[in-house]
C-alpha cells in the first residue's frame, strides 16, 4: 500500500518508544513509518530533540492515529486468557 502523502501524527523521545507506538497502530490497521535521524538511534542520544522519532500515518489516517496512540488501557478493560499451559 503506497500512500502519496504521509504526515506526522506524534513524535516519540526514542527508538523503544517509537517501535511501541509503531505497534500499537498496526495492529489497529493504520500504516506506519518512521522516520528518525540515524546519528540519534545509532547512540541511542535523546536530548534537544536528538534520537527523537517521527511516527508517520497516510494523511487521512492522522487523526485516528493519534486517538488510538491517546487511548490509555486499565487491566479490565485487556482480555486475558484465564486458563495456560499448566
């Protein structure tokens, strides 16, 4: 899927971060790129802006981008699987 434009939805401190809320999206369906100076992930730098990520969504995917990445989760609302492997 190519989309001809994609904007910033949010911008997260570093790699970790960014790769959660990558995650986060995709499973929700919404394409993602990132986009993030090489000199800060290869040091693993978050200060000034330095090592700081952009999270990227096709522009129509924008606002539903950052309601999902908005939406905070309390144990009771996560589905867990009561019976394992025992």
């Amino acid at each position: 899927m190519d989309h001809e434009s994609w904007s910033v939805a949010v911008t997260a401190a570093g790699m970790a971060e960014a790769q959660v809320m990558a995650g986060r999206l995709e499973v929700e369906g919404v394409p993602v790129r990132l986009r993030y100076d090489v000199a800060g992930s290869l040091y693993g730098i978050t200060v000034n802006g330095l090592g700081a990520v952009k999270i990227l969504v096709p522009e129509d995917w924008v606002e539903q981008a950052r309601a999902i990445l908005g939406r905070s989760y309390e144990e009771h609302d996560l589905s867990w699987q009561e019976d394992g492997p025992e």
